[in-house]
C-alpha cells in the first residue's frame, strides 16, 4: 500500500502540474473572450462530475469485495450493467444539450451550438472514464490507474491545442478533451477485462451482482459534494465580499493552497481498496488508518512549511508582482488547508468500511463555515483563520468519536 500511494501520490502532483499547464496553454492560444467562455464551461464541466466521485468510491468498494470472494463473473455482471446504467446517462445528457442548447450558450456566453454538445459529450466520456477508474482502483490496478491520468491530460492538452490550431477555437479546446478521454476509455476496457479474467472463479458465495442501491450512494454523495463546498466556497465568498483586485489576490493564494489536497489523493486511491478488502475479511484496519494518517501529515506538512518560508519567492515567480500581497495570504493558507486533507484521509477510510459518519459531520460544518465566513470575516487573513479552524475542529471531533467507537468496538 505504501508504494502504491508513492506512485499515486506522484501521479497525481504530477496530474495537477500539467492541469496548471493545461489552463496556461489554452489562455495563451485563446482570445481573452474565448478563455473566459472556456474557463467558465470548464467550471461548469467540475462541478457537474462531482457526483461521480461518489459512485466511484462505492463502485470502487464493491469491486474489492467481489474479488476477495473471488467472484469472477458477478464483476463482469457489474461492468456490463455500470456501462449501461452511463449509456442511458450519456444519452440523456444529449437530449438535455439539445434542448438547453440556447440557454447554455447565452450562460456562457458562445454563440457555437457545436461547443455546447462538446461540453456534454466531455461529461458523457468521463461518466465512462470515472467506471474505468473505479475497476482499476477496486481490482488493486494502481499501475494502470496512474498511466491512465496522466496519459488523460498528455493527450488532452495534445489534441486540444491540435484542433485550436486548425482554427476551431473552444470547440477545439474541449473536443480535445473528449478524443483523449474516448481514446483512453477504450484501452482501459481491453485492461480491465485482462485484469478480471485473472481472477479465480469461485460459485460458494451467495452474494448477488447487483449494482449500486441509493442507500449507499446517497450518505457518500453528500459527504463529497460537502466537502467540495467546505474547500471552495471561501472563494465565491470573497469574491462576492471583497473588492475585485482583493479577491484576485486570495484566488492566486488560494489556487495555490488547495494543492496540499493533491498530496494526500494519492494516499487514499491506494488505501481505500485495502480497506474495503480487510473490511470484508472481518480484519482491522486501524493500522493502515493511523500509517496513512501520519504519512499525509508529514507530506502536507512539508509542503506547508515551503509555503511559509518561499511563499514570496512563488507567488512572484508564478504570478508576477501584481500579486505580492498573496505571499502573507499563502503562507497561513498552507497550514489552514492541512486539516482538510487529513479529514480527506480519514473520510475515504470510514467510507471504505461502509461508515458515513463525516456525511453527518459535513451536515453541520459545512453550512457554519459558509456562515461565519460570511458574516466575521473582517479581512482576508481572518477569512483564512476561519477556514483553517472550522477544517481543524472538524477533524477533531472525527477523530475523538471514531476514537470513542473504536473503544466501545474493543469493549
């Protein structure tokens, strides 16, 4: 599990790296007008695949466990019948773009119809993409898991600056986006299937294939969709609250903050399917908890303790001197951001078990972090303040009442 989250943790750096890089070469080959379209579909694009973050932990889940019964065929039961549940997905997407095609062009502001149906056909793959995933991380797959995020975004920046340069514009940009993931959609099935006939058959176990209910897709759904809103409402927030040059200041501490939560991703991709495979063995996995906990510490600490001591020299160096002031603004970032990602760790942790109780938790901090930001920010610093502290109560009161279950557990 440990070199699995080495290679997963470097993957996804090095993912966010040329995601960065992405945005930069799509700003440089676009018109302003156009970037300002593209980066808004792009917004849209995040927000509406947040679900799937949820279906891929629970699909993820109860891949592991199928395999631990060795239970060959009800995991290609799964496969089969997750491709046809996104297939009706996708094609209800298109009849939804068809039919919101003109709305959607005046909320982003392109006059393209063609650019619309890119954007729901870049939903529509990744719904296929995200299935591929789920399959590489439940089977323990890390190595193919790895190649295919970072072949995603090589091949995405590659085909989209192609198309900008034959002159098709944001049309371009996103379609980019579309061929490589439909490229790397079609490679993963081949693996996938490779990597399930590889699997013992076993007929002794009375579980069924069935595919996933919304009892147990609701509670995760909530605890991602909060913890996105508990990691990146402080901008919107801002943004609405402070004068414009004061948010674009925050946006690039901030930007640069929220990649200590690529850190500990790694971690969790390698550490859910153990989890979920000791969980069905009846075994404890409290070791692994505690080991990737203090793993994520050390690594989110160290990027931290860069941005405290080099914040000016970074904020310079990749914004310019027009944003010097976020230098101050970065360095308490950094450290306010840590409990986010220890939380990250152990909410993957308890979901891999089948426990949500960070879904409740979010419930409540969530919403009171939205608020006293709102209304006792008095400047920048003190909206960092509070988004640090809400980030650090909530993971210890986590922690204190998985501590108290684990005692009555023993008990």
């Amino acid at each position: 599990m440990i070199s699995a989250s080495i290679v997963l943790t470097f993957t996804n750096l090095l993912t966010g790296m040329l995601g960065y890089i992405y945005q930069i070469l799509m700003g440089r080959n676009l018109s302003p007008l156009e970037f300002g379209a593209f980066s808004a579909i792009m917004a849209a694009f995040m927000f509406a695949s947040s679900p799937l973050g949820a279906v891929m932990m629970i699909l993820s889940r109860r891949v592991t466990e199928l395999s631990v019964l060795c239970e060959r065929e009800k995991i290609f039961q799964l496969l089969k019948k997750s491709y046809i549940v996104f297939i009706c997905a996708a094609i209800a997407l298109f009849f939804a773009g068809y039919f919101f095609t003109d709305k959607l062009g005046i909320i982003f502001k392109v006059n393209d119809d063609y650019v619309i149906y890119a954007f729901f056909a870049l939903l529509a793959a990744n719904f296929f993409f995200v299935i591929n995933n789920s399959f590489f991380q439940g089977l323990k797959h890390f190595n193919f898991l790895a190649v295919t995020a970072l072949s995603s975004i090589s091949m995405k920046i590659l085909f989209s600056l192609i198309l900008i340069y034959v002159g098709c514009g944001i049309f371009g940009a996103i379609a980019g986006g579309v061929v490589s993931l439909i490229f790397i959609v079609f490679s993963g099935i081949y693996l996938i299937y490779k990597r399930i006939n590889s699997i013992p058959i076993s007929s002794n176990n009375n579980n069924d294939g069935n595919w996933l209910s919304l009892n147990s897709i609701i509670p995760v759904l909530v605890a991602n969709v909060a913890f996105a809103g508990m990691t990146q409402l402080d901008m919107v927030i801002v943004n609405h609250m402070f004068s414009t040059g004061s948010a674009g200041v925050y946006a690039a501490a901030s930007v640069l903050g929220k990649a200590i939560l690529y850190i500990p991703g790694g971690i969790v991709l390698a550490l859910f399917p153990y989890v979920a495979e000791k969980h069905a063995n009846n075994l404890s996995s409290n070791v692994i908890l505690i080991q990737s906990l203090f793993a994520a510490f050390v690594c989110c600490g160290f990027a931290a303790m860069l941005y405290w001591f080099f914040s000016d020299y970074l904020i310079v160096f990749l914004y310019g001197d027009a944003y010097a002031d976020a230098s101050k603004l970065l360095a308490w970032y950094g450290l306010a951001i840590m409990p986010m990602a220890l939380v990250l760790v152990v909410e993957h942790y308890l979901i891999a078990k089948k426990e949500v109780l960070f879904t409740w938790l979010f419930l409540i901090f969530a919403p009171v972090q939205v608020l006293l930001i709102y209304y006792f920010s008095t400047n920048l610093v003190s909206v960092i303040f509070i988004f640090g502290a809400s980030g650090f109560a909530l993971l210890i009161l986590g922690l204190l009442l998985l501590l108290k279950r684990s005692y009555k557990t023993a008990e």
